[in-house]
C-alpha cells in the first residue's frame, strides 16, 4: 500500500498574468522557493517530494495523517503568498494511488476545505514503498562527443522513454537533474528494471545502474535505493568481482 498527495499550485495561470509581462525571471524564482519548502516541511515527516510540473508536485507521504497535512498547510501559507491545494489517494501501486487522489479533488472528496485538501487518506505506518534509483553508466565517454545541450536532448529522450515504460507497469517515473531518475514502483522492481535496462541499451546506447530500496516511508526506501546504487559502484571500483547492473536492499 502507498499513498501519494498531489500539491498543486491554483488559479496559477490568472495569477501570473498580474505581475505583468517581465515576469518569467520572478516566476521560475518562485517556482523554485516553493519547491524548496515543500521538500523541506515533508522530508521533516520522512516523505519525498518530485516535482511533476514546476506548478505541481507528487509527494509520496506513506503514514501522514490528514492533520500531518493540515499542519504542513498551515506552514506552507506562512511562506508563500500563493494558494495551495492538496490531493490524498492510496492504493497498492503508486499510479492508481495517483488515479485516488485525482479522483478525490475531481469528485470533490472533501478533507479540510479551509486548507483545501481533498481526498483518501490511509495514515497508517505499515505501508511499503519501492523506489528505483537509475544512473546513466557511460554518458561521461559521450561528453567527449557530444554537446551538453546534446546531452540533455539525450537525457529527455529517455526520460520521456521511461515515463512511458513505466507507466505501463503503474509506476511512476521522475528526472532527479543530471543523468539520474527516481521510479516509484510496487511489485516486479527487479523485473522491470531490467527489462528497461535492455530497452536502453538498445534504443539508446546507454547502460544504466539501478539501485532499488524498499521500506516503510519514502525516505527510507530512497536512502536503501541510492545505497544500493553505491554498492554497485563499489563493486565496480574494488575490480574484485563483476559489476551487477540492478542491486537491491529492503527493510523488510
């Protein structure tokens, strides 16, 4: 089980239209405050945010109450001038737990309307998440090659790859900036992870490392995620053994 809170900025489009039209500096600065402080309060709870779209954010809060929220809320308000709206939903995989939370704001499920926060909530400290922990291998050898803005049209192109993949499987695919993606999974990790390794080897010439955790909150399975990401690298670097592609660690 997971539950997943969808923070979403509103009535941004009208807002932004009154800071006139030399306004994109200011707002990509905003954009960026907001991001710092959602990550912040919600870390502090042991969650993660990712960003979806500069105007919206995924958090995985396995074990927040509906108050964790209103508090978390209340604290946003004091930091920001813009109105922020969160969506709950829960569900065994991350993408329907996404549908949950889309259903709630849709319908509306009505949690709090002075904090606006709609939705289902779970709440309980016994849920499981899985998150996946992908490293480009070699785009250092392309550097030599290649441009850095060819490097990013690389990047997105199979982000944009792995969005799609993924999504099959009901998972959920974030860039996390340089050559380094998050996947926030369920069943089958070490499965699809290496089903999309060989996708990536083929489509784009690229070899991956994937790290994957597993635990009870959000920040617990990145940290077991990333560790194992540098296990993989210090079996590469010790030379003592080969290298796997795909390591995994669990607290269960």
């Amino acid at each position: 089980m997971i539950q997943l809170t969808i923070i979403k900025i509103t009535e941004y489009g009208p807002w932004t239209l009154t800071l006139g039209s030399d306004r994109e500096h200011e707002l990509q600065m905003l954009q960026a405050h907001l991001y710092r402080e959602i990550q912040k309060l919600f870390s502090a709870k042991n969650c993660l945010v990712f960003s979806n779209r500069f105007d919206e954010f995924f958090v995985i809060t396995n074990g927040l109450t509906l108050a964790d929220h209103v508090e978390i809320q209340k604290q946003l308000q004091k930091v920001s001038s813009l109105k922020l709206s969160m969506s709950i939903g829960y569900a065994d995989n991350p993408y329907d737990a996404n549908l949950k939370a889309y259903e709630g704001k849709k319908t509306p499920v009505i949690l709090d309307k002075e904090h606006s926060i709609f939705g289902f909530v779970n709440g309980q400290t016994d849920q499981k998440v899985t998150i996946m922990h992908f490293d480009v291998e070699n785009i250092t050898s392309q550097r030599k090659v290649k441009s850095p803005y060819e490097i990013s049209s690389i990047i997105f192109g199979i982000y944009a790859r792995m969005s799609k993949f993924f999504l099959s499987k009901k998972s959920l695919s974030f860039f996390m900036g340089g050559d380094n993606f998050m996947v926030v999974t369920s069943d089958d990790a070490k499965q699809n992870a290496q089903e999309f390794l060989e996708i990536a080897k083929k489509e784009f010439d690229v070899t991956f490392n994937c790290g994957i955790g597993t635990g009870n909150s959000a920040r617990e399975a990145v940290k077991l995620a990333t560790k194992s990401l540098d296990t993989i690298r210090e079996i590469r670097d010790s030379k003592k053994e080969t290298k796997p592609e795909i390591y995994e660690l669990s607290c269960f």
